[in-house]
C-alpha cells in the first residue's frame, strides 16, 4: 500500500477524536443536552430566579438586604419581601455596602447588598475593599446584562468579574437558574470561612426574570423567515430553554458548613505556660477577636477569669464595660515595653503597633490570628513571636482560660496599670476642662470688644 492510499484510508480515523472533540464543546456551549431535557411546567414557566435567591438567603438567617433599586435585580428584591427580608433602599450603592459590613459586624450574620448592572457595581468597590481589610463577611450581588446580550454592547454590560477579583475571596457568575442556589450557599460558606471576607456574585437579568417573560423577549415570531432567521431562532430558544432546564427541581438551601480554624491543644498549652510563668501579662485584642463561632459574652467572661489586663481595639471596644478593673485604656506604649508576656488576639502588627516595634524586644509574644500573613506581617525584621497560633482568637482564649482554671494575674501590675490609666484620665479631662474655659473666654472677649 502506497503512502497516498494509506492517507486516503486511515485520515479520516486519526480525525475522529478531534470531530468528537469539538462536537462534544459544541454541545457543551450551545447547552444542547440541557435544552433537550426543558420541561417545565406552566407554574414554573411563571416562577423567577428572584425567589430561588431569597430562599436561600432567608434559610442562611439574612434580615436586610441592602440596595438602590435597579430593573436588573427586581426579582430579588420582591422575592425578599415576599419572605419577610427587609428590603432598604439607599441612595447610593457604596451605602449598600457598608451597610452590609455593619450589620454583619452587629449581628454576626453576613450582610447582603445588592446592585444593579455596570456603574452600581462599581460605584460598591470602596466598601467593597474595606470589608476586606476589616475581613467582614458581606455577599455583594450583581445584576448582569442577559447572558444572550453580554458582548454585544448590551446595557451597562461590562466586565464586573475581572474588577472584583482582587478584592474578593470568591466571585461567580451565574450563568443557568439551576446554579443560583449552589452558587449562594458556596459564595456565603467561603465569605464566613478562615478568615472572613466580601463575596461576589453576578446574576444576569435572564437568571433572575422568569421563563414566561424573558421567552417574550427574546423568542418573537418572525413572519417569513429565512433559513438563516430560522438557523437564528433555533439557537436563541436553545440557549433560552438551556439557562432555564431543571431551574426549579426541588434543592436544598441549607447552609453549607463555615470552616473556621482553630488553636490545637498543644498550642494552647504551651501559650498557658508561658503566662503561668508571666509577671506582667498584656492582652491586646483586635476585631477578628470577635469573630463568630464565639459569642461576645463567653470571651468577655473567658477574659474575666484569665484576670490579665487588657487593651480594647477596633469592634472589641466596650466588650469589659468602662468600669472593668482589667479594661486599660491609657499609656499602651509604656505597658507594651514593661510588659513580659503580650498576647496579640486578633490584634496585627501594623502601624497602630508601629509595625511591632512597640513591643518590647524582652517581651515573649503569643499571636494569634487566622490569617497567616496578619499574623506575620513585619516579622521577623521589626519583631518575633514567641508563639504563633494560626487560628481564632476568640476560640483560643476561651480555652486558654480554660486550661488556665484558677489561675490569677499579679494583682500589683493589673493595680498599677488601671491607677496610671485612672491618672492619664484625669489629666485628660483636666486638659480639657481648661481648652473649654479658654475657648469661652476668648468667647467673651470677643462680644465685649463688640
């Protein structure tokens, strides 16, 4: 057999696997096995994405959604009404989003904002970017451009995926009414997870209105098409009849589990002998410190029992009350170069520490935190922990007071620190009381020379 007939005879076999290769994305791409299996119902036809998306929301415990109301995302905010969610329009949509980061912050459930297409998602980047620095768990949902006009010039159609991925822990387009529900739950379990933060996902008009409707839109009669018109027609009811296959098959909406990390037992018993052994314990706790799983009243009374003085800092303010004998407000600097053993709860290393060089190289450091780059950041050039706990910090002081049962702090050094903190209050308020008796004397000068 010459070369030319072998050619002839076996081509054909060796382009086989790259035919069904390609048939096989083409099929993926048009959505042909999702079209073939369309079957819903006439109720279904009448149903919306909207609802699957408040039905999740309201099983994960979500009161508030915050939003400026756009024609992209209706759907979610009538479903959300439907189910009891309050619904709170804003005037502008960074609003939405910090307000999602407070509520999240109170409540210890994520916050919730959603926003139109193109500039309303936009216009959310800087709140967006400060739940990520204060790792504030927040679920920011974005309208879309229907998937069959993304690319064309479609309204407010713009690239939002690729503007988000630098600031949030995970990001998601919706792109079939089947998907909202795992798309959610995924988007919410990562935002509450390790170390908190601001999740994205992109729901598209299509997604979110119902089949009757969008159909309506797209799938018009044409009188006398052409073959081409008709080859047209096909295509759009496929892809139409594809984004709403199995849309509203019964799914369950239940959180997924939130995986958080903890301190390990020999992490806490090595942090607990090394205070056992301290004379001038220092807390500094910060707000990942009050991060859930642990609620605000078994750390208060975890920091009770351990009985070491603490400083309050960001969302930890107010957790001892004014009148605690441990709260110490005043002359941190000096307390941090005095201090032998300092724990670092939640508490990073960065310019209000003078990026570590304000604790005392003497002093034995227990960090804890959940990120590992918080928990290292400027070490070891400005300073060196002696223990480095990669976990939360709520969680690891109620077991250290745990393991630390009937242990007492040096009453002395506690004494000494809130006498020099009662002293630096004085003198504030004196300081004070003068700059007002000035200022009104000046005051008075002023309306006599008048």
């Amino acid at each position: 057999m010459d070369l030319w007939t072998a050619l002839v005879i076996y081509a054909p076999l060796l382009l086989l696997p790259t035919f069904f290769t390609a048939l096989a994305i083409a099929v993926h791409k048009l959505g042909l096995i999702d079209a073939w299996l369309f079957n819903l119902s006439e109720e279904e036809k009448k149903k919306n994405g909207g609802e699957l998306v408040a039905a999740v929301l309201k099983k994960h415990g979500v009161k508030f959604v915050f939003t400026l109301v756009g024609g992209h995302i209706s759907p979610i905010l009538v479903g959300c009404e439907k189910l009891g969610i309050r619904v709170v329009d804003t005037r502008h949509e960074v609003t939405t989003v910090f307000a999602a980061d407070a509520v999240a912050r109170l409540s210890g459930v994520i916050g919730v904002a959603a926003v139109t297409a193109g500039p309303g998602v936009t216009n959310t980047v800087t709140a967006v970017k400060n739940a990520q620095m204060a790792q504030i768990p927040v679920l920011l949902m974005g309208g879309a451009a229907p998937t069959l006009l993304q690319g064309r010039g479609s309204l407010q159609d713009i690239d939002q995926l690729s503007l988000f991925k630098p600031l949030c822990k995970y990001n998601a387009s919706v792109r079939k009414v089947r998907d909202i529900v795992p798309t959610l739950k995924q988007a919410i379990a990562v935002a509450q997870s390790g170390t908190p933060g601001p999740v994205f996902v992109e729901l598209p008009m299509d997604i979110l209105y119902s089949y009757s409707l969008v159909a309506r839109e797209f799938l018009k009669e044409i009188p006398r098409p052409t073959f081409i018109q008709r080859i047209f027609q096909w295509y759009i009811r496929t892809r139409v009849n594809a984004v709403f296959s199995r849309g509203f098959d019964l799914q369950d909406v239940s959180p997924l589990p939130v995986v958080q990390p903890m301190a390990s037992i020999s992490d806490v018993a090595a942090a607990a002998d090394l205070l056992r052994e301290a004379k001038k314990p220092l807390i500094l706790m910060g707000s990942q410190a009050l991060l859930p799983p642990q609620p605000a009243d078994k750390i208060r009374k975890a920091l009770e029992s351990l009985g070491v003085p603490c400083f309050l800092a960001g969302m930890s303010r107010g957790l001892l009350g004014k009148d605690s004998p441990l709260h110490i407000r005043q002359r941190r600097k000096d307390a941090l170069k005095e201090a032998d053993v300092v724990i670092l709860a939640g508490t990073v290393c960065d310019f209000r520490l003078n990026y570590g060089r304000a604790l005392s190289k003497k002093s034995k450091v227990i960090a804890v935190n959940r990120d590992y780059e918080q928990l290292t950041k400027n070490s070891p050039s400005q300073w060196k922990a002696t223990l480095t706990v990669e976990g939360d910090a709520g969680s690891f002081l109620v077991l250290l007071a745990e393991a630390l049962s009937g242990y007492e702090c040096p009453g002395d050094w506690t004494k000494m620190l809130k006498d020099r903190d009662m002293e630096k209050e004085e003198a504030n308020r004196q300081e004070s009381y003068c700059s007002v008796c000035w200022s009104l004397c000046q005051l008075c000068c002023l309306i006599k020379g008048k």
